[in-house]
C-alpha cells in the first residue's frame, strides 16, 4: 500500500511535467505573419541591437518580444533604450494588431515623423510610450481611437524643446482625449501645446477621476487654474512643471487627498502657497524650485507626514524652520537654495536620520550650523552663503559612509579646522572657503581614496601646507588662496599628484620654488594642469615645467617678481588651451624677439598690467576678449591694432606714455563695451564717434584732447560711464546726453566747458557722479519748477555732486538739495557696492569707476569705496546769500565744501545732523556769528576750516574740536579760545561800513605809540608856528631830504602795492603803472582805511597804494 501511495504522486508529478513541456512547446510556436512583420521592422531600424531577431530563432524569444502563450500572436514590443534609428516601417508595425504593449522610449529617432495612419489599428494597446526619442510632427489623430489605452506617454526632451518636435492644436488636443475613458496615466512633457487654462484644464478634466498621473511639463501650458481640474480627484502624480502658468495656486489643490508627487518648478506661479498643501497625508515629494515670485513659510509639520523630497530652491519662501520639522521622520531630501529663510536652526532637525542631502545655501540664517554627525545617510552637506557663525563641530564623521559633499563657503565661522573632518571615506567635496578659520590646516591620514576637491581660500590659516594632501591620489582641486600659510613649498611636492587639474596658492606668505623639477624628463611628467594660479609666491622665474603643459587653459603668476623679458615659450604654452594669461604686477620689460604679434591663438583675457614693458604696443591675437596693458611705459599704437578687436569687450591702455591722435577705427570694434585710455598724451580732437558706438565705459581722463563734445549722441546710448576729465575740451554740454538713460558717472571736471548749469542731466535717474569742476560755467544753479514734474525729483541717485571752480552765482540751491534722495537716505544695495559693471558674466571681470575729489584738504582718488562716498563740492564759485537749513538733510554726506564763495548769514546748526560727515570746509566766505555747539555731534570729523570768515565767539571745546589746530579758524577776528591764542573775555570793539559787517580788535599798545608820536611831533613842530626863521631853516632841509632820499625808498612801495592787514598782494594791471608814471605820487601819510571783502587795506585817498 505504501508503494501505490507513493506511486500516485510519482504518476502526478510526471503528468504535470509533460503538461509543462507541452506548454512550453507551445509558447516557441512562432507565427510566420508575425515573424515577418517583426523582420521587417527591424530592415527598417538602424541598431546594434537586436541581434536575436533572426529566423534561426523563434520570434517569441526575441529580445523584446512578448508573445500569447495560447495564441503565438505578438502582444508586447519592449524596444526602449536601445539606441535605434531609422525609421518606422508602418504596415509591419501595424500589422501587429494583437500588440497591447508597445514601448519605443528612449531611442534615438531624430526627425522622424509619426505615421498619420495606422495607430487606431492597434485597438488592443493598453500602453504605448514613444517618449525621448525624437519624433516629430503632430501626434497622430488615430492614438485617440485605441480606446483601451491605460498609459499613454509621448514625451519629449522639454528642455530641449525644437520648433520641430511634437505638437498638438487644440482642437487635437481635445479630440486626442475625448475618448480615452480608461486612461489613468497622461505624460506628455515637452509636447507643444500652447493652450492657456480655459482650453487645457477642461480638456484634461474630462478624463476624470480615472486619471491618476498627469505630467504636461513643458508644454507651453498658459495660466490660471480651471476650476474644472478639481475633477482629478483620484490624482497621485500631478507634473505642471517648465510653463508659464503665471498665477497662485488654487485652494482646490488641499483637496487632491491621493496626491503624492507635486512638481511646479519653474512655471511663473507666485502669490502665497498654501501651507496645508505641505500637509497632505500621501505628499511624498514636493517642488516648486525656480519661482522666484512664490512666498510662504514652512507649516506645521503633522507625525503621520510622508514627505521624503522638499525642493523650495529660488523661491521666496521666508521665515524660520520650523521645530515641527523633527516629525518629518521619511525626509530624505531638502533643498531650500536662495530663499529668504533666517534665523538660527532649529536642533530638532539633528532628528532627521533619514537625511541624505541638505541645501540651505543662500540665506539669511545665523547661529552655529547643524550638526550632521548624526544622519548616517548624508551624501551631500550644502549650507553656503549663510551668516552662521561659530565653529564647525569637533564630531565622529568616520560613520558617515555616504558623505561626498561638505560646503560651507562664504560664511563667518571661526576657529579652526577640525582634523575628523577628514574621516569620511566617500567624501570627495570640503569646501571652506570665504569664512573666518583659522590656525594649521591639520595633517590627516591618507584613507581619503576619493577626496578630489579641497577648497579653503579666503580664512585666516596659517603655518605650513601639510604634506598629507601631496598623498590624495585622486586630489583634482586645491585652492588655498588668500591665507597666511607661510614656508617653502616646492613644485615638486604635486609631482604624484596625477590627477590634478586645478592649482591655487595665491596671496600667501609662502614662497614657491621648483627645486626638485627642473630636468626635462621630470617635467614633462608633471600633473597636467588647466588652471594655476600663483599670484604673489614671491616668484622669480618662470617655473620651468609649464613648458609642458599641453592643456593649460588659465594661467596666472601675477604679483610676483618676475623679470625681464617674457620667454618665447610662454607665448606658445598650451598648444592652443591658453585662454587667461595674467602676468600683471612683475617687473617685465618686453617680448624675446620683439615679437609684436602675441601668438595665442585662442587667448582671450590677457592682463599685463603693472609692468615695465615699453615700446609699441603688441598685436593680440583676433580672439581676444579683454586686453589690459594698463601702467607700462608703451609709447605707441601698432597701426592695425583695431583690426584684432573684433571679440574685445575690455580694452584697457591707461597710464602709458601713448601718443598721437586716438585712432577712430577703435569704433569699429562692435562687442567693446570698456575703453579706458586714460593718463597718457593723446591729443588732436576727440573721435565723435566714441560718442556714438556701444560702449559702456569711456575713460580719457588726463589727456590733451581738444575740440568739443558731439552735439548728437545716439539714442541707443549705452553709456554708464563717461570721463574725460584732465582735457581741453571746450564747447557747450549736448543736451542728447539724455539719451544714455544708463549713465552713472559724468566726469567733465578740469576742462574749458562754457554754458549755464546743465539742470536737464537731473533727469538721468541713474545718475550717481556728476563732476563739472574747473570749467568756465556760470549763471545760477537752479531747476526750473517747469521742467521739475510733483511727483519726480533731480538727481536722485546723485552721490558726488562737484560743480567747483566755477563761475556759479545766486544762491545755493536748496530745492536741488532737497530732491538728492541718495545723500539724504543709503539708497546703496547690496548689488551695488562699487561704482562700476560686470562686463563678463562668465569670468572675475568688473569694472571701477575712480574720481578725484579734493577731500580733507587734498585731492583723493576713491575707488573701491565710491559707492559709499557722498560729496558736494560748490567751492571756488560766486554763490552768495546763507547757507540753507536745507543742507542738514543730506545726512549721509562725507565731504561738503562751500568755500571760496561770498555767502554770508551764520553757519546753519542743522549741519550737526550730518553724522557722516568727515570734512568740512566753509572757508573764505563772509559767514558771520558764532560756531554752531551742534558741530560737536559731528564724531566722525577729520577735516574743519572755517578761516577767512567773521566768525566771533568762543570755539567750542569738546568732542572733535579739541583736534583741530589753528589754519581751522585763521583770520576770524572775533573767534577766541583754543588752539588760538586769543583768549576770550578780553574787550573787543566791532565796527561796520555800509555793505559789510566785520569787527577789529583795538591794539591799546598802538594806540597809544600813535598818541606819544604825536606829542613829540608837537614839541618839535610848535615852534615853528610862531618862530620864521626857525620854520625856513626846518622846510629847506625837509625839501633836501625829500628830494634825495624818500622818492627811492617810498614811492616803489606806494606805487606798486597796498599796505594790508594781511599778506595779500594787488598787483596793479598795466593801464594802472603807466597812469602813475604819468603823474607819481608821494604817499607820506595815509590817511583812508577801506573794507574789502572782510579785509581791511589803509591807503592814502589820491595814491594808487
């Protein structure tokens, strides 16, 4: 019994085997139709696949093919990523008509067009995807009858978007989807079609709550919501991403409870997301990158929240992370790049385990950064251009497996380095650099394998450079710019390092010397290097192994005391990489060979600056983009220089010894944006057409340029920058200078310009510098209330504003005062730090304005800091009347001088509210009154003169005061106090003319000398009114002496000067000498006392002294 029980399964099993043989026999069966029409299609196809189709084999065990088992028809055609081309053979496709799956994604069929026909006869299809591979045209009317459709994708490289690629109209569009009842995933990204959401949103609605995936990024889609979307409500996947949708997003979005990806990036939504959307139960990832429009702030994070991807990059999304976020338990990925988040970070989020990448960078929080020694899973540690400050945490990292980016940059953490930080087996990104650490870059061990890019420029580090980063095998990046390491480091050190490719010590104290290189052998085996960067490491040669290096494409050794002559080889070095060649501050005295032709033949930024190369300039090779050869001792222009400009944006000759006329062919240089041929002795008139091209800068400042200024400019002006200060320009300003609506700097100073003030230039809303110094304007300076409109106001961005040396009268303006918004209030933002332009988007290159100013006393060039300066400068003009209160509104002026006019009244005391104010100088005016006690506010004072006024009353004697010395307060008869000698309490007396006001101190010691004089005078002369004889004696001999002795002696000084109370010369014009060699006078007893100006001269009434 026990053998026929075991028999039974015995038998059963042996059955069901054979029933498996004969299934499978059946599944081999191929039908022919079926393998023809699949031969045929691949006769069709270009592939290097594909290499089971052939008739050796059975079609249903084809790579790709699916057959039905029962039947042998073909139901699956799995061809995706297979790199075909070629094209679709439509009767073999389509002769496939049991097909239920078809999938040709990700191929390569570039401008092949879809067949109009034959898609309906595919009526079983459940999922067609023909997505990313190229095919163009309109999609196909008949995908819109297979009726059975489950998935249909058909999307395209929306990135990549061609004018050519798929598309649907919208009539199509609706048709496509009418009838397409059982679908429940709809990708087509990237397919154009260009319906605003009135059209798309009922079109796709009609689908229903079938829908479950909707992808339509990049589809040209057009705002707002249609109300009718809300019938998605079975929707778990909803991609909006890459349109113009331009609108907020609607309420009705909280209601999608099955959604669980949400992508919207960059598709113009803006407005207040809402916050409870973060909410949703099933939300698994979130993005609304690249809206920089969308604001919001983080809610409260529930327990039960499913959130594993936050992408809120480029967003507005502000305010503090919340501590909620700790219940975020599933969060694998936040990315919260430029935002407007801040404040310190919540601790809580050390809670998140699970976080594998972190991007907090460019914010606003502060406080110490997260410790991350906790999240096992981290891969990428990103938290830059923040204000965290503290120090990075002495922690654990060697159990962070996965930790391959570590960037701190550009923040103001401090301390030092910590040498665990080096523990990570997979990192290979530290960056450190901008911040304030300090102390040695600690020596580590070598089990870093992958460890390619360590970048702490910019820290206060000091000491040696560890010799454990010449072991990192894979080490490609090292940038320890801007320190203090100090020591010797010789090249030879990087001689392992074979995969470096990037180089930078600059700005150390180190001295780099390649003593253990030097042999041709060795040096053609150094690491080949694209980028090296040595600037200031105290060179002195050129390092011998650049001769071989045959991929550089940056080289700087700037700084450095490299002399004589530039080798030949250096100007082949590359073989074509070469594009930035910077040599800018040696001590470099030409080319070997003369060479006049530099023959780099794809160099595009080349910086020899701060040199001491002479002779002719040499031709740079036509690719050059920026050209400085600024502060060398060129003396001339090579004549086709022009010609070799055709790429230039930056060209830059100053401080040269350049002479002749400024070539006009430079106008014919069409992408130049920067001329700058400043401080050298071209002369002949200035090419018009300067004027009138598309430059952003021109400088020609200190030159000897004649002629006058266009009277037509473009109205294309682009013009940010216009100096031409140092010249002998002459003529009448144009009025066309309206059109350069861009200009910052107008500097005309130091020129023959003539004309009344130019008050239609307060119009440039832009304008920050306007310098008309030492011309020949005049008349008053004023805005007439018909060209000022209510609502608008001149010169509002206006910060030096210098109209000195000058013939202005009238009054100050104090209306003009008024409207200077930018001295009244720091309009400076943080884009606009320095007076200047970005002229290449893609390299370091940036523009600064300088301007001369006389400041403290002494004419100062500002650069850097020009954009925090604010000055007013109307000296040396013929202003009169008082000092408007008016002027007390500027608070952010630094510099105000008024002096050497004829302005009268008290110094106003709404000065005292200057609080920046560092230089003062109201000198030579006729200013009355005593010292406001508000300029004691006045902290940040350097600079006080206030001489050559009638000033009276007691200097104050605190705060800034007690600095200043006696030249501040000089001929101020009435001041008294300290540091002057006069002390006050001592008796004056003032006395007045018509016209003026001034007063004089009695000298009681002269007085009385006179008095006593004159007593003498009667004692010896009363005798002779009653005695004759005596009286004859006496007048003969006076006679003798007058006429041998006092004309010699009296008469050169009478006749060719007057006595003053001060040191002042008049010099008499030459009408005024011949009328006294006419008719000489002799000038005994003087007997008429005069005020001019405020100065007293004593001179007798018929005598020119």
């Amino acid at each position: 019994m026990m053998v026929l029980h075991l028999s039974l399964p015995l038998t059963l099993l042996l059955f069901f085997s054979l029933s498996i043989d004969v299934t499978s026999f059946a599944q081999a069966q191929c039908l022919p139709d079926q393998r023809d029409a699949l031969l045929q299609l691949k006769h069709g196809f270009t592939t290097p696949n594909l290499h089971s189709w052939n008739y050796t084999i059975d079609c249903c065990t084809w790579e790709g093919v699916t057959c039905n088992p029962a039947t042998g028809q073909v139901t699956a055609l799995e061809l995706s990523n297979r790199a075909i081309s070629g094209r679709i053979d439509r009767p073999a496709l389509f002769n496939l008509t049991s097909l239920e799956n078809l999938s040709l994604a990700q191929n390569l069929f570039y401008g092949v067009t879809l067949p109009e026909t034959g898609f309906e006869r595919l009526s079983n299809l459940t999922h067609l995807n023909l997505s990313n591979s190229g095919f163009v045209g309109q999609i196909p009317f008949g995908i819109s009858q297979l009726t059975n459709l489950v998935l249909l994708d058909l999307s395209t490289f929306y990135l990549n978007v061609q004018s050519n690629s798929l598309y649907v109209s919208k009539r199509s569009m609706k048709a496509l989807l009418a009838n397409l009842t059982k679908l429940q995933v709809l990708y087509l990204d990237g397919v154009n079609i260009s319906l605003n959401g009135s059209e798309w949103g009922p079109t796709v609605s009609q689908l229903g709550p079938t829908l479950q995936q909707l992808s339509l990024a990049g589809c040209s889609l057009i705002g707002p919501f249609d109300g009718s979307l809300i019938r998605l409500s079975q929707i778990s996947y909803l991609n909006l991403g890459g349109n113009s949708l331009n609108c907020t997003i609607p309420e009705f979005f909280m209601n999608f409870t099955y959604l669980s990806v949400l992508l919207l990036h960059s598709c113009s939504i803006h407005g207040k997301f809402p916050e409870r959307i973060f909410q949703l139960t099933n939300l698994k990832e979130i993005d609304l990158s690249d809206n920089p429009m969308l604001s919001g702030h983080l809610p409260k994070f529930e327990k039960d929240s499913s959130l594993e991807t936050m992408v809120l990059l480029s967003t507005n999304f502000s305010g503090k992370i919340p501590d909620s976020i700790e219940n975020l338990t599933k969060l694998l990925k936040f990315q919260a790049y430029n935002c407007s988040f801040h404040g310190e970070i919540t601790t809580n989020m050390q809670n998140l385990v699970r976080l594998s990448h972190l991007d907090l960078s460019w914010n606003s929080f502060t406080g110490e950064i997260p410790n991350f020694h906790k999240w096992l899973g981290i891969s990428e540690y990103v938290i830059n251009n923040n204000n965290f400050t503290g120090s990075i945490p002495n922690a654990s990292y060697a159990s962070l497996l996965n930790l391959s980016k570590i960037d701190l940059r550009f923040n103001s953490l401090s301390g030092t380095i910590p040498v665990a930080l080096f523990s990570s087996p997979s990192l290979q990104f530290l960056l450190l650099s901008q911040n304030h650490l300090s102390g040695s870059l600690p020596e580590f061990s070598s089990g870093l394998p992958v460890l390619g890019t360590i970048d702490v420029s910019s820290n206060n580090l000091e000491g040696p450079v560890p010799s454990s980063i010449f072991k990192l095998s894979q080490l490609s990046v090292l940038n320890l710019a801007s320190n203090k390491f100090t020591g010797t480091l010789d090249l030879g050190s990087l001689w392992n390092l074979k995969n470096l490719t990037s180089l930078d010590l600059s700005n150390n104290m180190l001295t780099v010397t390649e003593d253990s290189i030097g042999n041709k052998s060795r040096d053609a085996s150094f690491p080949q290097i694209r980028t090296l960067k040595l600037a200031s490491c105290n060179l002195t040669t050129f390092p011998s192994f650049l001769r071989y290096q045959s991929a550089i494409s940056i080289l700087d050794l700037s700084n450095n005391n490299i002399g004589g002559g530039i080798p030949n080889w250096v100007q082949n070095i590359g073989n074509d990489t070469l594009s930035t060649l910077n040599l800018s501050h040696n001590f470099l005295t030409g080319f070997e060979g003369d060479n006049l032709f530099l023959p780099l033949n794809f160099l595009e930024i080349l910086d020899l600056h701060s040199n001491r190369l002479n002779g002719s300039l040499p031709l740079p090779p036509p690719s050059i983009i920026v050209f400085d050869l600024s502060k060398n001792h060129f003396s001339s222009l090579p004549p086709n220089l022009a010609s070799n400009l055709d790429c230039t944006v930056y060209l830059s000759l100053s401080n040269n010894s350049l002479t002749g006329d400024i070539p006009n062919s430079f106008c014919n240089a069409s992408y130049l944006l920067v001329l700058d041929l400043s401080y050298n002795y071209f002369t002949g008139e200035l090419p018009y057409c300067l004027l009138d091209s598309t430059l952003v800068v021109l400088n020609l400042k200190n030159n000897k340029l004649i002629g006058s200024l266009p009277q037509v400019i473009s109205e294309d002006c682009r013009f940010r920058t216009i100096n031409l200060n140092g010249n002998n320009i002459s003529g009448t300003l144009p009025q066309f200078l309206m059109n350069c609506s861009s200009l910052e700097v107008l500097d005309l100073g130091n020129n023959q310009l003539y004309g009344m003030f130019p008050y239609w230039l307060g119009d440039l809303k832009n304008l920050r510098i306007l310098i008309l110094r030492s011309n020949k304007l005049y008349g008053p300076v004023s805005i007439p209330r018909s060209h000022l409109g209510s609502n608008d106001s001149a010169f509002p961005m206006l910060q030096i504003f210098d109209l000195s040396s000058n013939s202005f009268n009238g009054t100050l303006p104090k209306e003009c005062f008024k409207s200077l918004n930018s001295m009244m209030n720091n309009l400076i933002t943080r884009t606009s730090l320095t007076v200047g332009f970005k002229y290449l988007d893609l390299s370091e290159g940036y523009y600064q304005n300088s301007v001369t100013v006389t400041f403290k006393g002494l004419d100062a060039t500002f650069v850097s800091t020009l954009a925090m300066f604010n000055s007013l400068d109307f000296s040396g003009n013929n202003f009169e009347g008082e000092i408007p209160q008016e002027i007390g509104e500027l608070k952010m002026l630094v510099l105000l001088n008024l002096s050497h006019n004829a302005l009268t009244g008290s110094i106003p005391s709404q000065i005292g509210d200057l609080q920046q104010l560092e230089s003062l100088d109201l000198s030579s005016n006729e200013l009355t009154g005593n010292i406001p006690e508000e300029l004691t506010s006045l902290t940040f004072l350097a600079s006080l003169n206030l001489s050559y006024n009638n000033l009276m009353g007691r200097i104050p004697q605190i705060q800034q005061f007690l600095t200043f010395t006696n030249n501040s307060y000089l001929y101020n008869p009435g001041l008294c106090g300290e540091p002057l000698t006069v002390q006050c309490g001592v008796p004056v007396s003032a006395f007045s003319t018509s016209g003026t006001k001034f007063s004089i101190n009695l000298n009681w010691q002269f007085i009385f000398t006179g008095l006593g004089f004159g007593g003498g005078l009667a004692v010896v002369f009363g005798p002779l009114m009653v005695w004759n004889e005596w009286r004859e004696l006496f007048n003969k001999c006076v006679d003798c002496l007058l006429q041998a002795v006092v004309p010699l002696w009296i008469c050169s000084s009478c006749i060719n000067k007057r006595v003053g109370s001060d040191d002042d010369e008049y010099v008499p014009d030459k009408m005024d000498q011949e009328e006294d060699e006419e008719a000489p006078k002799f000038c005994l007893f003087c007997t008429q006392l005069e005020v001019i100006g405020g100065k007293v001269f004593i001179h007798h009434v018929e005598c020119s002294c």
